[in-house]
C-alpha cells in the first residue's frame, strides 16, 4: 500500500468503530460496532451507557480494524500496531462523555507510537463519507446531512471550506422519525421502522403539515410535525379508532420529503452547484433517497448517494478527513479536547 496508514476511530454517539485507510483513499478496514440494542429498551441514546460501551468495544474494535487491514494488505494479521503513521479521532459533536472514551484511546495510542495526532469534525465526516462510494466525488456541492442529532444543508466550495445554508430550529430527521416511532409503538431506532411500514402506507392519506415551506430561508422545523403525528394517534386511539400504521408512517415520511426537496431545490438554485449529496443516518430512506434521484435528474445535478453502510456513523469517513489533514501537516496537539458542540 502507498502511505501514510491512518487508524481512525469514531465514538461520537452509539456505535464504536475504527477504520484504515491507506494514502490513496482506499479503506483498508471499516469496523462498526454497533450499541443499539442496549439503548433500544430505553427508547433512545443513554449517554451514559454510550460511554461505558465505547470503553467495553474500543479494543476490540480497534485490533479488528488492524485484522481487517493485515488482510486487505494481504499480509499477516494482525497489521502490528507500529505500521501505523499517524492516529485520528473524532473529537466534536457529539455526546461529550463518548467523545471522550475515543480521544483518551487515540491520543494514547498517537503518544505509545510517537506519531502524530489528528482531530475530525464528526459533521466534516459526513461530508467525505460521499467519497467511500465515488471516489471522484469532489466539491463545489450542495450537501444536506440528516441523522438523529442533525439536520443541515451545506454549500461546500471546497474540502474545508463549507457554508451552513441552514439547519433545523427544533428537532433533527432523525428524532423526528424516533419520536413518531415511539409514539407508534414501533421501538427504537425508529427511522427503520418508519420506512418499512410506509412502503405499505398511502402518502397521501393524512395532510401533516409541511413546515416552514414558505419561510424565504433554508431553515427546517419538525417538532409541529412531530406533534401533528402524535396528536393524530392519540386521537385516533381516545375515540376507539384504529391506527392505521402504515398510512401515518407513509404521510409522515412524505410530509419529511417534501421539505427536504423544497429547501434543496431552492439551495441548488442559489448555489448553481453542479452536484447534490446526501449523509447522515436518514440517507438511507429509501423514499427520500428516491425524490433526490428525480429532483437532480429534473435539475440537471449530478447525484452523489454514500453506500447505505456509510450513512450512518463510521469510521471511515474520519479516516478520510484524516488523509487531508495528515498531507496538509495538520496535526493537534496531545492536550487537544473532546467538544460537545462545534460547527463545520
Ligand atoms: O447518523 P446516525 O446513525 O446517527 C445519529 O445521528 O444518531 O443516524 C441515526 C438516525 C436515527 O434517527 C434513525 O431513526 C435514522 O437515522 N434512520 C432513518 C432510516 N434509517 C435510519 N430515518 C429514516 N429512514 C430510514 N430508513
């Protein structure tokens, strides 16, 4: 492999993962492990069993990332630890006490090998998390990320140099979808969920509203819709009725489409970037995925979807990030701190 090897790990939220990537881009490993199940009987994210899953997982997680890379290599396993050329992390957003359990891990791990430590955005990794399935992907783009903490649109001119067109005044995509799960019964996380039974739904049979559709800004709200949806259910459920499941699944997921193709039409339109991606966990709506096809083939924009397995948090997409700074020398110090909050 053409150098430098990076080890990344990510533990922002709920899934602990490291990747390698060698000097190309190429990801010679990307190992997900995922804590959903211990968090689903409460119905969303504890942070603090988040934090004491990455301390359980970062090992593991970590000596199979060097198995997967030795093997890639086609040398043998596992890669020993002083192959490695530089260590990165996510260090912000995030839940701050997961950060944490990655950061202490790297910056040991950058300190016991004497190479250099970097830090990653975890909203920048969404970004360069299109590359994993186009390589070729490259900015100028229009970029909306939607997961479960976050809902942004992006103009990136370039790597590094982003633009926040606007982002939810209330809740994210994400929560919005686990929110109506939960109301519904339909357990966590409920994006999944949602979409299954919608596929079964009509779209059309309950008006939700469609919030902010004439507010002359890129901003998103969904905590109206959210209520909206449980108020319909609680309605339905006070006065004897049934709930028709998937036709409230269906109708709600439409009224989300139907926003996020309004604001990025519009953010296309005043960018006149020629390439639309998408991130986040979100992005694997099959329905929404769908409507981004037709509205970029209608616009002329050239669509860029990350592969299904790196919509959601992983690591590779922070190894990706780490290449660039590791080539523009930008290294962070070892008194460099995990942060719950930060911007792109
Ligand atoms: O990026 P991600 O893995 O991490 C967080 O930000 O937590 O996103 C997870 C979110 C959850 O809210 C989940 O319900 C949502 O992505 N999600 C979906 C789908 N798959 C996952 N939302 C809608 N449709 C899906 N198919």
């Amino acid at each position: 492999a053409e150098g430098p090897l990076i080890l990344a790990i990510e533990s922002s939220c709920d899934e602990t993962a490291a990747a390698v990537t060698d000097g190309t881009g190429r990801l010679l490993a990307d190992v997900i492990a995922s804590q959903v199940d211990f968090h689903a009987r409460f119905g969303g994210v504890v942070p603090e069993i988040a934090s004491r899953k990455h301390i359980e997982a970062i090992c593991g997680v970590c000596d199979a990332a060097l198995e997967e890379a030795a093997a890639a290599l086609g040398q043998p396993a596992p890669l020993p630890w002083n192959r490695l050329d530089a260590v990165a992390v996510t260090y912000a957003p995030g839940l701050v006490g997961a950060l944490v359990v990655g950061v202490a891990f790297a910056k040991g791990a950058a300190w016991a090998l004497d190479i250099p430590f970097i830090v990653a955005n975890h909203l920048e990794g969404h970004l360069y998390a299109n590359k994993i399935g186009a390589p070729d992907f490259a900015p100028p783009a229009v970029v909306s990320l939607v997961s479960g903490g976050n809902t942004l649109l992006v103009h990136m001119a370039d790597w590094g140099r982003y633009q926040v067109l606007g982002s939810t005044i209330d809740d994210a995509v994400g929560e919005a979808f686990d929110k109506v799960a939960k109301a519904l019964g339909l357990g966590y996380p409920g994006g999944p969920a949602i979409s299954r039974f919608a596929a079964q739904g009509n779209p059309a049979a309950i008006d939700f509203p469609r919030a902010m559709m004439r507010s002359g800004n890129l901003d998103f709200s969904l905590s109206g819709l959210k209520t909206a949806v449980v108020n319909y259910v609680n309605q339905q459920r006070q006065t004897g009725q049934a709930v028709p499941v998937a036709d409230v699944c269906a109708s709600f997921q439409q009224a989300v489409v139907d926003v996020q193709i309004a604001k990025a039409r519009t953010a296309l339109q005043q960018t006149g970037a020629p390439t639309f991606c998408l991130g986040g966990g979100v992005a694997a709506n099959p329905v929404l995925r769908e409507a981004y096809q037709q509205l970029c083939a209608e616009m002329g924009v050239q669509l860029v979807l990350p592969p299904l397995s790196s919509c959601g948090d992983n690591a590779g997409m922070i190894a990706l990030v780490a290449l660039d700074r590791y080539r523009a020398g930008k290294f962070a110090p070892l008194d460099a701190d995990a942060a719950a909050g930060a911007n792109l």
